[in-house]
C-alpha cells in the first residue's frame, strides 16, 4: 500500500485542541485479524504546543508513520499472539461477566459463553481501531476491540515493541498510562 499518499489523506480533528493539547489524525483500513476481515479505523495523536502548531500537522509523526508501517507489515503474525493473550485475558474474567449477565436476567450464553479455544472467541470480538499515541515509545500501540462480553467499553490491547503490555477494557486501558 501507497502508505505516505494513505498519510496525507488522514482527516483532521483539531476540535480537541479546546480540551487538549493533541490533535487526533483519523483514517480507515481493511485488516485481516485471524481471518477476520475488519475495516479498522486508525487514529494518531499528535501533541501540539499552540494552536498555530495544530494549523501546521498534516500527518502522523515519523516515529508514528514507523510503528505503524512495521505493525501493518507483522500483523499476520503479531494477531494470532494477541488471540491468544485475549483468550487467556478472558479465561481469567469470564465468570465476572457471567454473573452479571445472570444478575441482569440474560443468558450468559449469549455473552461471556465457555470457551477451550482462542478461536472460539472470534465470533464475539472485532477488531475496530487503532491507536498510536505520539508518546516517546518506539513500536507502542493499542489494539481496540468490540466484544460480546463487554459490550459497552470493549476490549484493548496494548503493545510495546510489537508484544503485548496489558489486556484490559478499552476505554480503562488507557487510564494506565
């Protein structure tokens, strides 16, 4: 893929300079996540000192363009690792999720079901985006994911040098940092 033509078409949301001093570049993908076809929102965090610095960013830093060019060309391998991982994450959680979906009055069954295998968890988790922040980490990201068993905050993965860091909610996951 034609990566610095996909960089300069990334959109801008200078919005949150009010909030923040970052601006987020916004641009869609389609990843193959273990066989899973996903069209997969990438988002990179740019820190700005001054509004006149976020009127001058128009793509991701070069560090970022890295991580990220290095992840896309490793994850047929990196995604079967981070199955794995979220399989154990889960194995670990998922009786806290049963018993409240009972508490609810709903089948558990339906949402946090048994499972032996990693793959089994594929059809209740998609890959939906992608989070490079522009910290100083080099190859640091976030895998986010809709999930069955947490339907409202999702599941994220965080990666250091390509290796998972922690698995965790994903809106709580970033908290951490």
């Amino acid at each position: 893929m034609d990566w610095k033509h996909w960089y300069r078409e990334l959109e801008q949301d200078d919005e949150t300079w009010d909030v923040s001093e970052e601006v987020v570049l916004r641009g869609v993908v389609h990843l193959d996540f273990c066989g899973q076809a996903s069209e997969v929102e990438a988002e990179f965090i740019v820190g700005a000192d001054s509004e006149e610095q976020v009127q001058t960013i128009e793509e991701p830093t070069e560090l970022q363009k890295k991580t990220w060019e290095t992840y896309m060309a490793c994850s047929s391998e990196i995604h079967p690792q981070v199955l794995e991982s979220i399989h154990h994450y889960y194995v670990d959680i998922v009786e806290k999720y049963r018993k409240a979906y009972s508490s609810w009055g709903e089948d558990p069954n339906e949402y946090a079901p048994y499972v032996e295998r990693p793959e089994q968890l594929l059809d209740r988790m998609q890959l939906i985006s992608i989070l490079i922040s522009d910290s100083s980490e080099k190859d640091e990201l976030y895998l986010n994911f809709s999930c069955s068993w947490d339907r409202e905050h999702g599941l994220g993965v965080h990666l250091k040098q390509m290796k998972i860091e922690h698995i965790q909610g994903a809106y709580t996951l970033y908290d951490l940092e």
